[in-house]
C-alpha cells in the first residue's frame, strides 16, 4: 500500500483548501482604437491593433483610417 491518509478530510476542510481553486473571469479593457472590449495585453480582436501601432490587418472590417 501507497501513502494513505491518517485521518479523513472533512467537507469543510477540503472546501478550505480548495477555496482558491476557483477560476476568474478574464481581466476586460476597454481598447483605446476601438472603445470594444478585449482581453489585457493581447492584440485587440475588432480592430487588430496592439499598443498603438497595427498587428493584424483587416479586411472584412470597415476601417475608419
Ligand atoms: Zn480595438
């Protein structure tokens, strides 16, 4: 036999422990080209820009400039 524990874990215990197992909902900014939502430090999806400048080109969208 393995390790086997001495004692069993009670509901509350394990619910303790487990608290920060939890997953979060992903941090949303609001994007400076676009003013849509997108996820933090990533390239934005709508409009394809990343810190000012231009990362992904797009040609279905509509674009103003
Ligand atoms: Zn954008």
């Amino acid at each position: 036999m393995g390790a086997v524990p001495k004692t069993k874990v009670s509901r509350h215990r394990r619910g303790n422990r487990r608290q920060h197992q939890r997953l979060d909902a992903p941090t949303l900014v609001v994007c400076p080209q676009c003013t849509q939502l997108m996820r933090a430090h990533r390239v934005c999806k709508s409009c394809g820009s990343y810190r000012g400048r231009q990362v992904i080109e797009q040609s279905s969208q509509s674009e103003s400039e």
